[in-house]
C-alpha cells in the first residue's frame, strides 16, 4: 500500500455546486445582520470563486463602514448561516448538486484505503458542514481549516496540516499532502504550503486556465477520471 496522504479538498465547485444558495444566503445574511437593506443597492458583485468568508466579510465591513468587533462577525455569520440552512433545504428544485463521481470517489478513499480526508475551504466550518450534509457526505469529514480561521486562502494549509497531525499523531509531510480544489486559488494555496496542487476543472474555471497555471494534477472531473485520480495517490 503507498504512504498514507492528507487529502485536503475544497467544497463548492469541487464536491458540490449549491447553485446560488450559498451567493444568496451571504447576501441576504449581510442584510439582515445590519439592517442595510435600504443599501442594498449598494451591494457589490461578489465573486466567490476560491475566496474565503472571512475576506468577504473585511470587504463588506470596510464598504459599509462597520465595525469589525467579533460581536459583529459572529452576528453575520450566525445569520448568513440560517439562512444558508433555510435556503438550501428550500432550494428550488434541480438546483444545486453533487458534483458527479465525488460521493463514490469518498466512499472509495474512506473504505479502501487510509488516506486522511479533511476539508481546505473558504466556507465558515459551519457552513462547510452543512453545505457537505445537505448534498449528501455527511461523515467523510471530521476536520479541515475554513473560512473563519483566516481571511487569506493561503493561510489555511499550514492550519489543515497542523489539525490533521494533532488528530491522528502523523507528522505528515508536505509532499503527502494534496490540495483538490476548481479555482487558481486553491493552486495557490497548495503551492504556499510546498502541497501538491490538484485543480478539478469542475467548478467555474475553464480547463484551459487551469492548465496554464501548471498544477501537479489537473482532472477534467471526479467521476470519469476517478481511476486516473487513485493512481496518483498509489504512484507515489
Ligand atoms: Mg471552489
């Protein structure tokens, strides 16, 4: 059997697509917090591809000149979370989606191998969480760096690891350690921590924008290159 891996993986646009939900609930949550919907105009355009919560949340707080206590922060993310909870258990129907061949691919890693699965994600933990429950994984992960621990992507590697090594008593090295994700940020953010960068072109970014940033792996998808992602786990 080949070493045992940190397998760390993003969640929208690479486990799953919540189909606007997720851009929604940020939205209405922000709202709703500060009472701003006499502002809403003012709403910028958010671009959610690989950002985390926590950058989202300097941007918004520094455009609407809040103050960025952590009262305030809890608050937003206490209620951007229920209406995440609401809006996607309410979602219109055909919206939102597991990613295809992503569940058997979990399946697999989980009973077939001893692999560590965990979560690297822009998503608050909470909102990671539920987001993976309500598409159908719960129990796949029990750890990962998120949204809420650091505002920069970037930052988060070193946090995964540093949680995956306390938890199972592994000191795992940089070169066991692959980043999954859809986005030039998630590259990013495994080549800050010397991880292999694995993008997935099935989120919002082409395959060809991905090929040009050079990541150790590149699959088109999860379901018909799923042999091809298992043996780059065995072949080293
Ligand atoms: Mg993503």
């Amino acid at each position: 059997m080949s070493r045992q891996k940190l397998l760390l993986f993003d969640i929208d646009g690479t486990l799953l697509d919540t189909g606007g939900a997720g851009l929604r609930s940020l939205k209405q949550g922000f709202i709703d917090a500060f009472d701003l919907a006499h502002r809403e105009a003012e709403f910028p355009r958010l671009d959610l591809a690989g950002t985390t919560d926590g950058s989202i949340v300097d941007a918004l707080f520094a455009l609407f000149e809040l103050e960025k206590t952590a009262d305030n922060i809890e608050e937003f993310y206490s209620i951007y979370h229920s209406h995440l909870e609401t809006g996607l258990a309410n979602r219109p129907a055909g919206e939102g989606r597991r990613l295809p061949g992503v569940k058997r691919l979990l399946t697999h890693l989980r009973n077939e191998t001893d692999h560590v699965l965990g979560l690297l994600t822009g998503n608050i933990a909470r909102g990671a969480f539920t987001k993976v429950e309500v598409f159908g994984m719960p129990g796949f992960f029990e750890f990962g760096a998120f949204g809420d621990d650091h505002p920069d992507r970037n930052k988060l590697g070193p946090i995964a690891i540093a949680r995956a090594n306390e938890r199972f008593g592994i000191q795992f090295h940089s070169n066991d350690v692959y980043i999954i994700g859809d986005t030039p940020k998630d590259i990013a953010c495994a080549r800050a921590c010397n991880a292999k960068a694995v993008a997935v072109a099935t989120g919002s970014v082409s395959e060809a924008e991905l090929v040009a940033l050079n990541p150790c792996f590149l699959f088109t998808d999860l379901k018909y290159q799923r042999e091809a992602f298992l043996e780059m786990l065995a072949a080293d």
